[in-house]
C-alpha cells in the first residue's frame, strides 16, 4: 500500500471503531450494520439496522482512491478493500465484541441504502462462504477432472 492506501485504511478503521464504540455506548443490539461510500463528498458513512448514523468521517483519500482504480472494476475493489479493513484485527476485536442478532452482516450499500455486496457476516450456526470460493472450486475440479482424462488416454 502506498502512503495515500495507508491514510485511507486507517481513517476507514478508525470510523468502523467509532461507529461500534457508538453502539456499543447506546446498548443496541444490531442485526445488520451498513456502509457507505459518496466519493463526491468524500464520504465514509456506517449506519446501523435502523438505518441511523453511527459513524461518518470526510476522508480526502477517496477521491485519489476512486481514481487510481478507476474503471468498471471499482466495486469490486472497493469491495476488496472494505474486506481488508473488517480483517483488521482493531475492526474485528471491535465487531465481535458488539451485541448482536445473529446472523450479523456489514453491507456496503448505495446512494439509495440499496444492498450491493455483504462485506462479512457472522454467524453461531452457519458458515458463509463468498462467490470466489465457488469459482476457486469450480477450477479446481475442472483442473482435477482433466489431470484424470489425460491419464486414461
């Protein structure tokens, strides 16, 4: 990460820590927990499932950020990076010592609070795997399948 990477996934961290200190000083017991980028304001928001606001921080670094990875793959890196920072071990420790009904989520929303991808999710009962496991199987088994035909020719 470069200089500019680092300011932006700590001032990222620092707002989730904040948003869960809030929380967790309002006794709220939280189903689902939302994030939101406006790159045009340059800001971060994370709401809670009641969709009131726990945390914003103005971060200049998202604009920069958006346009080093510009193009039609930037959810997907945004998506990426917002993973990162939940698996920051601050964010995590924060995360997992709220209250909550499981199953938990952080969803990182639109402009409209609509869905566009669940960050993490946590869960007693049931494990959650993300699409990449899946493409990654899919390899793997196309790759195991044609390492055993070439073998029977």
């Amino acid at each position: 990460m470069d200089a500019s990477e680092e300011k932006l996934f700590s001032a990222l961290c620092e707002t989730l820590c904040a948003a869960v200190e809030k929380a967790r000083a309002e006794a709220l017991s939280l189903t689902d927990m939302y994030v939101q980028v406006k790159y045009d304001e340059q800001l971060f928001t994370v709401f809670d499932d009641g969709d009131g606001v726990l945390a914003q921080s103005t971060i200049d670094e998202l604009d920069e950020w958006r346009t080093a990875h510009d193009g039609d793959q930037l959810d997907a890196a945004l998506i990426a990076f917002l993973r990162k920072v939940l698996a920051d071990e601050r964010v995590s420790q924060a995360i997992h010592s709220l209250d909550v009904i499981s199953p938990f989520s952080v969803v990182l929303v639109n402009a409209d609070m609509e869905p566009v991808a669940d960050l993490i999710t946590l869960d007693d009962e049931n494990i959650y795997l993300h699409d990449d496991f899946w493409e990654k199987m899919d390899k793997e088994l196309d790759d195991f399948f044609d390492q055993l035909m070439a073998d029977t020719k």
